[in-house]
C-alpha cells in the first residue's frame, strides 16, 4: 500500500502530525492508499512557501512561461491516462469508462487555459481629452482550491487550470478520499521545469482541519470551492471576516423537463443517464424528471426499463454502468431519502442495497426511480447526491416552470422539445446556470457553467472562469 505525501516548496513531505487517513476502495472495502491526515502548521508552511515563489518568480507575469507549463503538464498526463483512470476508479469506485471521461477532461481544461493564458487581456478607453483609462486584469495572489471526491479530477483541474493560468500561486486541498490521485496528478507537476518550484501546494487532510485552516489565513487571497451547499455556507461565513474573495459551485437539483412532442426514448434514456452516472453522485445530475401529463406513463416505462438494464458492480469491469456509493455514512443518508420516498409516493423500480457475491463487501444501491411525491417532499426538494430519481408530471408550461423553479437550487436543467420557441422560451425562465436543449451534460472548456440560487457564486470555465481568478485595476494617465 502507498503513502503520498504532502507536495510543499517543491518537496514531498510528511504532516506535522505524523496521522494518516485511509483511502478505502468503496466496491470491496480494500484499502488502496494512505495519505497525509495534515495540520494548521502544515498549512501555515504550505502559505509561505507558495507566497515566496509567487512574489519571487516572473510566474504572474510571465504568459508564455505559463502556457507552457500548462501544456507540458497535458502531454504528462496524456503519458499515463490509463493508469490514472485506473487509479481513479479504484479510490472513488467509477466505471473505468467513466473515468476515462474524466481524465481526458482534465487534459482538454490544460490545453484549454494553457492559450488563455496568453489572453488575460483588459482594455483601455479615453474619458477625456487629456486623459488615457487602462482597465488591466492581475492575478488575485494565493488561491485556495477545494475539492470534492465525486469527479476529483475534472474539478480540480477545472478550476486549477484557469487559476494557474491567470498567473496565480495555489493550494490544493483535495477531498479526504481522493487524496491519492490528486497526488499522483501532481508528482507530474512537480517534475515540470516551467513550474516555479512552489508554486503549487497539496496537502491532504480533514476539511474541518485544513480546509478551515485555509479559509481563516490572512494570506490565502480567494477560496474556490466545489461541495455541498451546506459547507459551501459554512465556508463563505468563515471567508467573511477577511474579505477573501469566493467562488462556489454547490449542490444541485436539476430538471429535465420533457414535452409532448419530445423524442420521448431519448429524452428520457439521456435524462436517466444523467443521473446514474456517478451513482448519481454528481452536483448536476438530472435527479428530476418532469414529464407532461400526456406521456407520462410511457415515460415511466422507458425509465424503469433503463434503470433495470444497468448493469452495477466495481468498476474496474469494463461491463460496469454504475459503480458503489463513496462511504457508509452517504449509503445510509440514500437509503434514508428512499425510505421517505417509499412512506410519501411510489418506487417505481429499485429502492433497496444491494446484496449477495461481489456485493456484500462494497457499497451498492440499485437504481432506484420514485414518483406520487409531493413537489414540498424532501425527496423532490433536497439534493440526495445517490442513484435516486425522482419523476413528476406537469400539464401545462406555465406549470412545467414553476415545478422546475421550486427547489433552492439552480445549477443546471434540460428542456426537451421539437419547438424552437417553446424551448427559448422555457431555457430563458428556468433558474439555472446551464439550461441544455435536447441534451444534457454537455460540458466544454470553453463554456461558462456555474450555479443560481443555492448551487453557488460566480462561473467556472470559459473566459469568466479565467477571469474569476483576476483583480481589476484602473490604471489613469493624464497627458
């Protein structure tokens, strides 16, 4: 079994501490890996010496140099993508094939920022006759990045790459059980020259510990955080008291609502879909299924059929559709949620852990589809973050809008329908951040995505996500 360390000052080290934490493979239950359980003064250590290679090296000036490195670290990853998928699934319990997904991902959002780096531009404007404005966009500083287990890479660099690329310092605190491939991604960082040696931190470790230790130093300039709405909060109280700036994307409980004149099959197969990858363990699942009233009973059976068809088991197998939940605390809070579903409304398929032969030893829950809930049900108001979905009808569109609209979140939603208006219409009064037509999950480098309401603050990717991780300065020339 391998022990990762800390990456600090361009060294791996071990916590202050001296504990461990344990990565626990979720299908079997099988130790894969120990990783650093770090402290305050790890933190304290990691701040420093990021600060002193942010402000001693031409990093936050230097595009080329960036662009570069951000490359370089692409093709490293490239080299070994299948070892890291393998990795990936093995700590976080995902369909290989998904993983894969996942680290090409992670590749295309390098590349990506890797040519924004040489486009943080401004712009100038002449307020008078005697006077020139330059509006000009500057790195933040010492960034924060936090990150969650679900998709642990494609976040990461999600965020990551668009922060480097903007020419800040960073540290990384990745999610308690997914230390391990976080770490592996970063032993290739730290074997690239463009790199300031510093420049980049990773410590692993509780959040309660590092992750607030992070949020409350004075000299970590922004807290970029992907997580739970309820942490996220919690986060954002703490980064108060020192003005630190935020950016959050949170939880979600996202629609797809399905018109009479949809493609009924695929919408409904592709809506489905997006809610049992990851076990549904994904902030912008389609755990919602909103149906009109005049195809709802075909619907119901082509989504139980679905669900039924997938085939569950670790995911490692290339067979695999759905692999386990991540922890024992997350199956008993799904298991929870259905179990209010079942006393509330109707399982239409699924409902229950499952058991027997290669089962017993991991975390699995079968595919689980619920209805005749009440729009005020916490199944159909909460983000349950597990293989749960929830199907609901709707008449008109008046009424499709208002059912899509009702729970605290906006993250994303689908619209499917034959009617261009119709679907303008509707993606424009859907309170989400990313409205998708005749699709879902359709998720690009180069496009803006981020939450309303309770799924978050500011916007991940694109040309806003790079700029998230900037200041703006006027700068005012009298002639």
């Amino acid at each position: 079994m391998k022990t990762y360390l800390n990456y600090i000052n361009g060294t791996w080290m071990t916590s202050q501490s001296g504990e461990l934490l344990d990565s626990i493979d979720p299908a079997t239950g099988a130790f894969v890996a120990h990783t650093q359980s770090s402290t305050a003064r790890d933190v304290e250590l990691a701040v420093q010496t990021v600060s002193g290679a942010y402000t001693g090296s031409d990093w936050g000036s230097n595009s080329h140099r960036r662009a570069s490195a951000l490359l370089e670290w692409a093709a490293a990853i490239e080299v070994r993508k299948e070892e890291l998928a393998s990795l990936l699934t093995l700590e976080n319990g995902k369909p290989i094939r998904e993983a894969r997904v996942e680290i090409a991902g992670a590749i295309d959002a390098l590349r990506y920022c890797a040519g924004m780096a040489r486009n943080v531009f401004g712009r100038t404007f002449q307020p008078a006759e005697d006077n020139f404005g330059f509006i000009m966009k500057e790195p933040i500083g010492i960034v924060a990045v936090i990150t969650p287990w679900n998709w642990p890479v494609l976040l990461l660099f999600r965020d990551l790459a668009p922060c480097l690329a903007a020419g800040n310092g960073v540290i990384i605190k990745p999610a308690e059980r997914t230390g391990a491939i976080t770490a592996e991604l970063l032993a290739l960082l730290a074997d690239i020259p463009e790199f300031p040696s510093g420049i980049a931190a990773l410590i692993t470790g509780l959040g309660t510990v590092v992750g607030n230790a992070l949020v409350e130093h004075p000299a970590v300039d922004m807290i970029c955080f992907t997580g739970s709405t309820a942490v996220g909060k919690a986060l954002m109280q703490k980064a108060a008291a020192g003005v630190k700036k935020v950016a959050l994307e949170l939880g979600g409980k996202s629609p797809n609502l399905v018109f009479e004149d949809a493609d009924l099959t695929r919408a409904i197969e592709t809506s489905c879909r997006s809610l049992f990858m990851t076990s549904g363990q994904i902030c912008m699942a389609g755990s919602r299924l909103l149906v009109h009233e005049s195809v709802y009973e075909t619907a119901v059976d082509i989504a139980k059929t679905f669900a039924e068809s997938l085939r569950v088991g670790h995911g490692r197998l290339e067979t695999t559709d759905m692999g386990p939940i991540i922890s024992e605390k997350q199956l008993d809070n799904v298991l929870h949620y259905i179990e209010q579903g079942r006393r509330e409304g109707r399982v239409i398929t699924g409902g229950y852990r499952l058991r027997g032969a290669e089962y017993d030893n991991g975390l699995f829950i079968a595919p689980t589809i619920l209805d005749n809930l009440s729009p005020s049900s916490c199944v159909v108001q909460e983000e349950i973050f597990g293989p749960v979905l929830v199907m609901e009808k709707f008449r008109t569109e008046e009424e499709a809008i208002r059912l899509a609209n009702i729970t605290p979140y906006g993250l994303s939603a689908g619209v499917w329908t034959k009617d261009v208006s119709r679907a303008l219409r509707v993606a424009r009064q859907v309170q989400a951040g990313t409205v998708w037509v005749n699709g879902y999950n359709k998720s690009y480098a180069e496009a803006e995505s981020g939450g309303y309401k309770h799924s978050g603050i500011g916007r991940a990717r694109g040309v806003e996500g790079l700029m998230e991780f900037t200041e703006t300065k006027h700068v005012n020339i009298s002639i």
